[in-house]
C-alpha cells in the first residue's frame, strides 16, 4: 500500500510490479483471472525492501502463498477484528480459544498484533495443501466459534452484526487476497508495526490488559526481536498437517 503524499494523503494498493522496477528486483508472474497475469514484487532481499519504502511502499501485503506455488499457502490465517466497543481484550480472548483448539490436534499456532486494533493467529502448515483446502476449514473454524461463543464472536463481515464482538474473518484464506506482513508498519495515528506476540502477552491482555500495551512502534518492535528473537520464524518453518474438519 503506497503513501505517495505521506500518510494523511491519498493511498492506494499496487500489486503489479512499477513499470520503472529496477532489473535487480525479482517479480513472480501469477495469473489472477480475469485480470490476467500480474508480475508481483518478491521481496526477499533487503535491496528490494529499502526500494519498496523509496516507492513510499510503507505497508506491504503478502499472499500467504510462495511465488512458486501460488495456489499453496503456507498457513491458514484468522484475523480477529473487533467491533467497538469490543477492542484487542476481546480478540485476545478468542486468539486463546484458537490456540486452544488447534492443541487439541497437536498443532501450533502463533499470535501477532496486526498494527491496527486487531490480533491475527497463524497456523503453519508448509505443506501441499490448496486454498481448496484451507479457506473451506477456516470458514468452518469461525462458523464452529459463532456458535460455541455467539455474544463474543461473528464469522459474517456484516457491520450490522460486528457491534461488540470479533469477526474472526476467514475470508483472507484465499488465492486473490493478501494480509499485512509481520514486522509491516501500519499507517495509523502513530506508525505501529504488526508485531509478533507471545502467548503470555496474549493471555495477559485477554484478562483484561490495556489494548494499547500490546501495540509496538519500530524502534519497541527491533528491542523486542533483540530479546525474544524471531517469535515469527517458525511460521515459515514448521511443518504441520491439517486436520480432519470433520
């Protein structure tokens, strides 16, 4: 998402690569329908990241697929989005609900702040699964959640019905979407970053915590990689099976 005039000025999205992309920045063809085929930016270098903020490039929005297996994604993804006077309290609390039911299958799950007002929960898989598979079992999860918790969570984007409680969005499990990177500045009231949570962090706010206290601006989120590492790594790097939504 680009901030040509700053912040407060006009954005827009852009996920075909610039006609001036330098040679040296890598780009992916993937076919996107009726659009045809897009040369998306891949940033796997630093070169490429510090050009991307030259472009005022200051949120980036990956598919949660690789650029050589676009239909596979990596992780099945829930955003938890409150809708006031609910705050991140409340997607804290149904982030451990997640946590809590994927143990029960023996697979992990790993809690970031989105840099907005909500927390996000991923589940690594980095597997062969399609968006065939995952966005169908995401859907069931969060309709699984309504029902179980009704007051407290919501699995339509219908505002109407958002008052109050976290939609866990489901939606974003799909081929065409993309969700705000980690470590991704946010262009808010203060530039917040999608910070990489632990589950004690989370599990603090969910008991009634300051929803600010989990909001981290660049220089907090680099003094946090120093002491906790990467709590994000593993999300690339663990190997799980989806289990049986039955």
């Amino acid at each position: 998402m680009r901030f040509p005039d700053g912040v407060e000025g006009q954005r827009f999205y852009e996920k075909r690569a610039p006609k001036h992309t330098p040679d040296w920045v890598r780009t992916a063809p993937i076919e996107m329908g009726r659009v045809g085929t897009l040369d998306f930016i891949v940033c796997d270098d630093r070169a490429t990241l510090v050009w991307l903020a030259q472009l005022a490039a200051l949120e980036l929005h990956p598919s949660l697929s690789l650029a050589d297996k676009p239909d596979k994604p990596t992780v099945i993804a829930f955003d938890l989005d409150p809708g006031a006077p609910a705050t991140a309290v409340e997607c804290a609390q149904v982030a451990l609900t997640l946590r809590d039911l994927f143990a029960q299958f023996d697979l992990q799950c790993f809690a970031k702040h989105s840099g907005s007002k909500g927390i996000q929960v991923y589940v690594p898989l980095n597997d062969s699964v399609t968006y065939d598979d995952t966005k169908p079992y995401a859907r069931a999860i969060a309709r699984a959640l309504e029902k179980s918790e009704p007051e407290l969570v919501v699995s339509q984007q219908k505002k109407e019905l958002r008052k109050g409680k976290v939609l866990v969005d489901w939606s974003q499990n799909d081929r065409a979407k993309t969700t705000v990177a980690v470590y991704s500045l946010r262009c808010r009231e203060r530039p917040w970053a999608s910070t990489p949570l632990t589950w004690d962090e989370v599990a603090e706010l969910a008991g009634g915590g300051d929803p600010d206290s989990v909001k981290f601006e660049a220089a907090e989120v680099l003094a946090r990689v120093e002491e906790h590492g990467d709590l994000f790594a593993p999300v690339l790097e663990l190997t799980q099976d989806l289990p049986d939504s039955g």
